[in-house]
C-alpha cells in the first residue's frame, strides 16, 4: 500500500507532482501574455494602417484642391487677357455670359460681369437701393429703415433720417460702433449697416457694387433679375422711363452696331467681376475677383485685383 502511494506521488525522476504544477501555470501564463501582445501588437498595426489612409486621403485632398486653385487662377488669367483683345468679335464680353473651357478630367466655366450693371451703394439713387434690396426684404416697414439705414451710413452728417441722432441708434441696437458718414469702403462694410442680416446681404450681394460710381444702372449689363427689380419699383412710384424701357428691349441689329456697343463698353465700364469654377474629377475650386483695368502706357499690369474670395469646393 505505501510502495502504491509512494509511486502515485512520484513522477519524472522521482520528483512529487506537485513540483511541477507551477510551472504548468507559468507556461499557461506566458502563453496568455503573448496572446495579448499579439492582439495590441495587431490593434496597433490596424491603427497605424487607417492613420496612414487617412494621412493619404488628405495629402491627396491637399493636392487636388491646390491643383483646381491653380486652374482656376490660369482661367482668371485667360479672362483678363481675352478682354483686353482689340477685335470685338474675339473679345470676351462682360454681361453674364459663361464661357466654358473643357478639360478631360472635367471642365472651367468663367463668367464676366461689368461692375456698371450693378447697384452702387455708394452712389446709387433711393430708387434702385429699394429696387436691389425688394430682392431679399418682403416688409415694407423692414424696407424703408434699411435704405435708410444705408443712405444715413454713406451721407456726411450725423443726423438720422428718422429724427435724433445716428450714434444714439446704433448704441440703442447694442452696436460697438456709429455710422462711417462717409462713402463705403467694400461691400463687406454694407454688412455692419443697422438692420442688414446675413442672409439680407448674401442675397443681394450678386447684384451690388462699390466701383461703377454711377447713380443708375446700364441695362444692357445688368443680372435680368436685376433689371425685372428695377422695372417693378419704376412701374411701383408710377414713373415712364424711356430711357430704362430703352435700355432693358433693346436689342443689337447688326454687326457694326455690336462693335460699337462692344467699344462703347471697353471705353467706359472697366471694373469687372470674374467668376471661375473648376471641376474636376478629384475636386473642385471656385474663385471670385473684381479686376479694374489699367493702362499706364508703359506696358505694365493691365489689371489690378479690388476684391478677392475664393474656396476649394467647385
């Protein structure tokens, strides 16, 4: 019986059995160890893959949407030049139309704008402040106090057109700030006037200007939902202009006569609005300019930049 015991107590030279559960354990222990390891080791792996597409996808972000900048400043380039050609019929004109560039990967559409087919809100009369802006404002009340609003901005007094004092207004309205009393600098200025809104601004904004310096608007340049505004105020106060009615059915019968019309225009209206989109099949850009033409006789830069915006989504 005890040779039995002694012999079930005994393996591997004799040695207790429980002389080796410990290192059974060990080998357990370790081989746990080394399956995390393994797990961690693949978790990290994984994480370094998908920080290395991601790296990779905005490295190629980066550089489609500075490829589609360039493109969309080559366009400018080529606008500018296609409106300073002499030949009337070569020329790109400047009253809305879109010229397109085709490319393989997509395509470039430019469009001109004259600054004299806008409203000036420098210069601009009651009558097309009230026109441009019905574009965006439905009340009447809401009207009247943002044209005077405008008008009390740009004037050099300090008086309000609504009586009392024009800091006092807009210290009434919690506004850090009174009036310029003066002309506006840039359209962005319009956006600190009292009562003008986002939203007010951003509609309006295509069809506003700072450069022509006219009181009214040429027609012949003008947005059409321009000159349908402008046509329904006229119609509004009750008032024949011959002059508009002239201008907005006009049409050109012959070719000499568009060559004048196209003189006519490169002589007096030399502020322009460029508008440039790109699309391509890895992005997109879109830019927007106002260019004053130049000419200082001595060849130098035939345009200079007024305005500048731009985005990386065309």
């Amino acid at each position: 019986m005890t040779t039995a015991c002694q012999s079930m107590t005994m393996r591997n030279n004799g040695k207790p059995w429980w002389r080796h559960a410990p290192r059974q354990r060990m080998r357990g222990l370790a081989l746990v160890i080394v399956l995390w390891i393994l797990t961690l080791l693949t978790l990290l792996a994984s994480s370094f893959a998908l920080s290395m597409r991601r790296e990779t996808a905005i490295s190629s972000a980066l550089k489609a949407g500075a490829q589609a900048q360039a493109l969309a400043e080559a366009a400018l380039a080529i606008a500018e030049y296609r409106l300073m050609l002499p030949q009337a019929k070569q020329r790109w004109q400047a009253d809305g139309s879109v010229y397109l560039l085709p490319r393989a990967d997509g395509e470039i559409r430019i469009r001109i704008l004259s600054e004299a087919g806008k409203v000036d809100i420098n210069t601009g009369s009651t009558d097309q402040l009230r026109a441009v802006l019905q574009l965006a404002i439905d009340g009447e009340r809401e009207l009247d106090e943002l044209i005077e609003a405008i008008l009390d901005w740009r004037d050099a007094d300090t008086d309000a057109r609504s009586g009392g004092s024009e800091a006092r207004l807009y210290r009434t309205a919690r506004l850090p700030y009174r009036p310029r009393d003066a002309a506006f600098q840039n359209l962005e200025e319009l956006q600190r006037v009292l009562g003008m809104t986002p939203a007010i601004f951003e509609r309006i904004r295509p069809f506003i200007t700072v450069y022509s310096a006219n009181e009214s608007v040429d027609m012949h340049l003008a947005d059409p939902l321009l000159v349908a505004a402008i046509r329904r105020e006229m119609k509004r106060r009750g008032i024949a202009d011959s002059m508009l009615t002239a201008q907005a059915d006009s049409t050109v019968e012959s070719l000499d006569e568009l060559n004048d019309v196209a003189d006519s225009f490169d002589n007096e209206n030399q502020v322009y609005t460029v508008k440039v989109q790109v699309r391509t099949q890895d992005g997109g850009a879109v830019l927007e300019t106002v260019v004053r033409a130049q000419d200082d006789g001595q060849g130098g830069i035939p345009f200079q930049i007024m305005d500048w915006r731009q985005n990386g989504d065309g």
